[in-house]
C-alpha cells in the first residue's frame, strides 16, 4: 500500500515512545488513528486497531459514545483536512517546522472547533493543549493553545463559503475545492469532464456528511415489515430492500429491540446507497444462471444477491482478510456461503465461467470521498493504476465468460476514465460484446454516492 505523501519519517519513533502514554479519551484515541494511517493503513483499518486495543477483557473498555467521538474525529478531520492545513498556515505560518504528529493534533482540535458543535470550545482547547504539552513540553503547548485561540476569533470566516473565497483569492474552481478540501486535480478532472456547474455540485457533496443506509435481508420473514418500520422511524427508501437516514437520524431502535440486535441477528447490514442503487438498475436480481463475484472484496454485492436468491458458488479477491469478511457475513445472515479463492483475477485459476460475472472493480473511488475521506490524500498518478487494472479485468472476464452471458461492471468513481471510456474501449477490443445498460448516479442528487454501472452481454 502507498503511504500518504506527507508521512514524517519520525512517526514511528513518536508513536513508541510518548504517544502510548497519553490518557485514552476519545481525541487522544483519534490522534493515534491518524498515526496509524500515516504508517499506512486506511481509516477503516486504522480505527479497527485502536478499538480492538479495548476489547472486552483488555485494561479498559471504550464507551459507544467514546468510540463514536473518535470515528467522527479521525473521519471528519479527513474530510476537512485541505481546509484545516490551509487554515493553520495562515495562523501558523512555520507550520512546516512543527513535528507532523503535532500538525495531526492541532488539526483534530480545529476540526471540533470549526464543525463539532456538542463539544464545548474550552474542553477542545485544553485537551489538545494538554496532549501537545505531553509530548512537547510547554513552549509548544503554548503555540497550540495561541493557533487554537486564533481559529476561534476567526471561526465565522473559515466556515464561511463566501468569505474563505475572498480570504484566499482564488478562482472559483481552486476556492471551492480548498473549502470543501477535495484535491485541486480531482477538481480540474470534473470541470473538464462534466463542466463548471457539475463540479461544483460535486465539490459541494463530496465535503456532506454520508448518510447511513441498511440493506433489509430479502431473505428473512420479517424482511417487508422491517423495510416499511426503518422508513415510519424517518428513513428513505434507496432500492428494493435499501433504507437511507440523514447523519444523525439513526434510530436506536427498531420493532421494541434495539438496532444492534437486528445486525446481530442478520436482518440488517450496512451497505451504502449507491452501491445498493447501482444493483437495482441493473437488474441483477433477474440473473438466474450462477454468479461469479470477481473481485468480492468482503461481499457486500454478494450477499444483496444471495439474499434475494440469487445463486453465487463463487467469489474471488486477492485478500485473504476480505474473504474472511465472506464467511463471516454469510453466518451472520444465515446464508450458503460461496466457494472463496483467494487469487488474482487478471490471471484468474479458471478457464471458463458457465454463468454471470459480478466485476466491483478496483477503483480511485472519487464517487464516495465523503464515505471514504482518506481517499482524499491519493496522488493523481494513481489513475494510471487502475485505469490499467480494470482493463484487465475486464479482458480475463471476457475471456471467461460463455455466449449468452452477462458481465456487470460496477465502480464507485466519478471518473470517465474508468467508468464509459473504459466500457467502450473495452467494446472496441471485443466485438463479440454488446452494452445492455448503463447507469452513473445523477450529478444534481444532494448526498448519494458517486456509483457507476454498466451490464455487458457476449453475444451468442
């Protein structure tokens, strides 16, 4: 895995020898997440191994509410991140010359500040100035306390649209993509592939706060009460089996139980909008021959489709780890579990496949930076990574796929490149293929993610 490009080559040794002294409340907690993802991990992973820390039967045990502060820090502070370093050069102007686990620090303390609205101002200021005092002693203690003061005069101007882009002066492309901190090339990409107005839309969605959907299991008796429960407790139907709700807006419980009990017990999953939409419009529950998922990750796509009885006897990922997450999940929603092969599917250990083809290609995964802030910090040449991979891809699946056949290419990206000029370079490669349909999530929709989708047929 790449690491970011501005890891400090001195993390490792602050981590070892003063990071894991500090007290572990939930700001500390996400400080030491964002030193995880500067060795290398995502936010995902990184938060994952700060939480098992505190597992039942460890020293301590995290709090839902502690835990929950410090995903909302580590997620947020990812997604705001560009706007926050721009914000602390102008009131920190040697920013560069303070140690980046300090820079990490005063970023989670202008993040509660500028977006944290529950958490008092001088409870931010005295738990970061405390943990920089830690670590650094006092006159640096005194220049985190002096840049966080300085935020707080300034607040109303740095969450203001129009006064950051008069505070910066820049043009309206660079303003906005600073403001809702998505990277300037990710920003010249949608002008130039879908226009002014598009990309600002864009911009402005990419920095929303996700919503949190549930994929209802088809495949319990309860399934049809359950979705229409989910949507009176304020949800919003998002496919056939799919409830969305606004950040914040989760219930606690649904049908007299509460809602960790439903997940527990497999009637419930979390699965994003987009990703649920994109199976709806391509009409994948029609498919009635056996399904190979190419490249399953930890089976999301999969399991929707067993739970609607589709048959899946095969999924493929070059992650044993995700894999695992296959297993898991089919026990958890009490479904047969597909043969896994863990292997690359560029070079797939198959010479044939009889049925359908599920390819959730590898991708940038521009379509979902509000769901995936970390996504944020990847360099433009890691387009010509995967726009490769996923002609690839879909060049082994022509090769395996059978006359009268169907292959679903699926991505989370907003990106031409590998969405319909990758299709249609692929069906000018492969004559014997035909497009059926294809989707890409309205550009004007408010909060859904960036997904696109095309179904494919091999001619007979």
């Amino acid at each position: 895995m790449a690491l970011p490009e501005n890891r400090s080559p001195s993390i490792s040794r602050h981590f070892s020898r003063r990071v894991l002294a500090l007290p572990s409340h939930a700001r500390n907690l996400a400080f030491k997440a964002l030193l995880l993802l500067e060795e290398g991990m995502n936010a995902q992973q990184a938060l994952s191994s700060i939480f098992s820390s505190y597992a039942d039967g460890g020293a301590q045990v995290l709090s839902a509410k502690d835990r929950h502060l410090c995903s909302d820090l580590v997620y947020g502070f990812l997604r705001t991140e560009r706007r926050i370093l721009a914000i602390m050069d102008l009131v920190l102007p040697r920013r560069g010359k303070l140690p980046r686990p300090m820079v990490l620090l005063l970023g989670l303390g202008i993040y509660s500040l500028l977006f944290q609205d529950r958490i008092p101002d001088h409870a931010v200021v005295y738990t970061t100035v405390e943990s920089v005092r830690h670590l650094y002693g006092r006159v640096f203690s005194g220049v985190c306390n002096a840049c966080l003061r300085s935020v707080m005069r300034q607040r109303s101007v740095f969450v203001c649209l129009e006064s950051f882009e008069r505070l910066f002066n820049l043009n309206s492309l660079e303003a906005r993509a600073l403001f809702y901190s998505v990277p300037s090339w990710v920003a010249r990409l949608w002008d130039k592939a879908y226009g002014r107005t598009v990309a600002l839309q864009l911009l402005s969605r990419s920095f929303e706060r996700p919503w949190t959907s549930f994929r209802v299991n088809a495949n319990k008796p309860l399934a049809v009460d359950l979705k229409q429960n989910l949507i009176t407790l304020g949800g919003v139907s998002v496919s056939e089996w799919g409830v969305a709700f606004s950040p914040g807006k989760v219930p606690d419980e649904l049908q007299g139980k509460e809602l960790s009990w439903w997940i527990d017990a497999g009637y419930l999953s979390f699965q994003a909008s987009g990703s649920q939409r994109v199976l709806d419009f391509l009409g994948l529950d029609s498919w009635r021959a056996p399904v190979c998922d190419i490249c399953a990750g930890r089976g999301g796509k999969t399991m929707a489709l067993l739970e609607r009885g589709i048959t899946v006897p095969l999924c493929m990922d070059i992650s044993y780890s995700r894999l695992f997450g296959v297993t898991d999940e089919c026990h958890r929603l009490g479904l047969q579990e597909p043969l896994s092969c863990l292997g690359d599917a560029t070079l797939p250990p198959l010479s044939r496949w009889d049925g359908h083809i599920l390819l959730d290609a590898p991708c940038s995964g521009l379509g979902v930076l509000a769901r995936r802030p970390d996504i944020r910090r990847r360099s433009e040449d890691s387009l010509k990574f995967y726009t490769k991979v996923q002609r690839d891809l879909l060049h082994s699946c022509a090769r395996l796929l059978q006359p009268g056949r169907q292959l679903a290419y699926v991505t989370c990206t907003l990106n031409p490149s590998e969405n319909e000029k990758c299709v249609s370079f692929f069906l000018e490669n492969h004559a014997d293929f035909c497009l059926v349909k294809e989707w890409q999530t309205p550009h004007s929709h408010p909060w859904l993610e960036g997904m696109y989708g095309a179904l494919l047929e091999k001619r007979t």
